[in-house]
C-alpha cells in the first residue's frame, strides 16, 4: 500500500471495525429498521447468531487489514500468525452467525438466505485459505485471497451503508433485505477480483 495512503486507510478501517459494535448500545429489542440491526431480527432465538456475527464480525475488521502488510509479514513474522489466528476465529465465527442468521431473516425468503449463506461459505473458505498460504509463506496468494475474505468481511459495513442509501426507495424492508442479502457482498468481491488481477499483470 501505499505509504501516503497507509494512515488514512488505517484510520478508516479501524473506525469501520468498531461501527458494528455499536449495536451494543442500542434497546435489545431491535426494533423496525436499524443500522446495527439490518437483518430485522426480532426473536430472542435468533439473536443467537446476530451476536457473534456483530461482535466477531467488528474484531475480524479491526485485525484484518493488517494482514496485508508485507513488513508485519516478512520482519514479525510470528506476530502476523497471532493477528492471522484472531481473524481466522473472528470470521470463522462471525461467518457461522451470518448463515444462521440467514434462516431468520424477515420474510423468511429462500433468496434471502441462500445470499447470506453463501456469503458465510465465501469468507469462511477464503480465510482459510489466505492463512494456509500465510503459513507457507507463500505471500502473492496470501494477498490474494486475503483480499478476497476482507472483501467479504467488509459486507458488514456495505450492507449497513446500503440499506441507508436503498431503505427509502424500497417501501417494503423484505423487498431491501433480499437485495442487501447479494447486492453488500457481490460488488466488494467483484473489486477484489480486479485489484488481483491488476497485481497480477504488474508483476
């Protein structure tokens, strides 16, 4: 990254990793639309999974984004395995709560939880994989698919930020949620795909 751009993004990101605990503050019931609550959960079961996908979902954003610094890699080597293992367990567990949670969403639509389970499946494989490649040091497909899983862990904010931007248009909060349900995830792992093909051809 570039060193110019390094602070700010840092700043950015860091902010981004604490905005989905700010559920934490609000009234439990989560009522009707809520930007901590975009899943419009409203029974104390399903909540169940809404709790490790937000809280783990905000430490995963928080210690993603320095596993792609090649310097933490290359010189502190067993430092960026610590920081690799808590974002590994963080979206392993947040992964699990967002294809639980899929299955009780508003409206209780087969599109709506088909898109959050495969976005569930999509961050748990591609950080597993990021860190298998970690361990081998092999860092250009570390990178790439690291890539991939913090295009997927960031949904966590493109959903919250969409459902801002497309909450008014759609009258409906079934018809926004089965949008948000792809539409959070598909375009961060569309720009993902064309930074590493990018990197790619530059190298």
């Amino acid at each position: 990254m570039n060193k110019k751009l390094y602070i700010p993004t840092s700043i950015v990101l860091f902010a981004a990793g604490l905005f989905p605990l700010l559920f934490l503050l609000k009234d439990t019931q989560f009522e009707l639309i809520s930007s901590a609550n975009p899943y419009q959960i409203s029974n104390s079961f399903s909540i169940i999974g809404f709790y490790p996908h937000s809280i783990f979902g905000g430490i995963a954003l928080l210690t993603g984004w320095l596993l792609f610094s090649k310097k933490l890699l290359n010189k502190h080597f067993r430092l960026y395995i610590i920081i690799a293992k808590i974002y590994i367990v963080t979206t392993i567990l947040s992964a699990i709560g967002i294809i639980y949670v899929g299955f009780f969403t508003s409206g209780g639509s087969i599109i709506i939880t088909i898109g959050f389970i495969s976005l569930g499946l999509i961050w748990f494989y591609s950080s597993l994989k990021a860190f298998s490649e970690a361990k081998e040091k092999n860092i250009r497909e570390q990178q790439k698919m690291m890539l991939y899983s913090y295009a997927a862990c960031f949904s966590v904010i493109t959903l919250r930020l969409w459902l801002i931007l497309l909450g008014p248009v759609f009258k409906d909060i079934n018809i926004t949620i089965m949008i948000l349900a792809w539409w959070s995830w598909i375009p961060n792992l569309i720009i993902a795909y064309i930074i590493n093909r990018r990197m790619e051809i530059r190298s």
